[in-house]
C-alpha cells in the first residue's frame, strides 16, 4: 500500500488518482476533474493526449486555485 499523501499541502490523506506525476485524494480529484471541464471541453479532452511534463503545468495551475479559495 502507498504511504504517499495528497500533493495538496495540509492534506494527509491518501492518494486516490494521478495528477501529472503527483497524486491526489478523492476528494481533489474531483475538484480537479471539474475545474478542467469548466476550462472547456477542449482542455478536458487535451489533458489525456499531454506528456507528463505539460500535465504538470496544468495541475500546478490548478493548484495555486486551490491554495487561494482555501
């Protein structure tokens, strides 16, 4: 089993999905899969076909949204 943690800071709890090469909890996950959709359906469709290194970029955009609305 993985000791890894949610790339989230403040967040313990366990990885649930990939997210460029981090993890995320469920619960960030979802935040993440919804705020892809609201950027567009093209962006949701895109984020598949990214290498690792551009997928990176987009899962630290999304984070810095994160860390302001909490």
């Amino acid at each position: 089993m993985s000791t890894q943690t949610c790339l989230i800071g403040g967040c313990t709890v366990r990885v649930y999905a990939p997210a460029g090469t981090g993890s995320l909890c469920k619960e960030h996950f979802l935040s993440f899969l919804t705020w892809r959709r609201k950027k567009g359906p093209a962006m949701f469709h895109k984020y598949g076909a990214m290498p690792m290194e551009e997928r990176d970029t987009v899962v630290a955009e999304w984070g810095k949204a994160v860390k302001a609305e909490e």
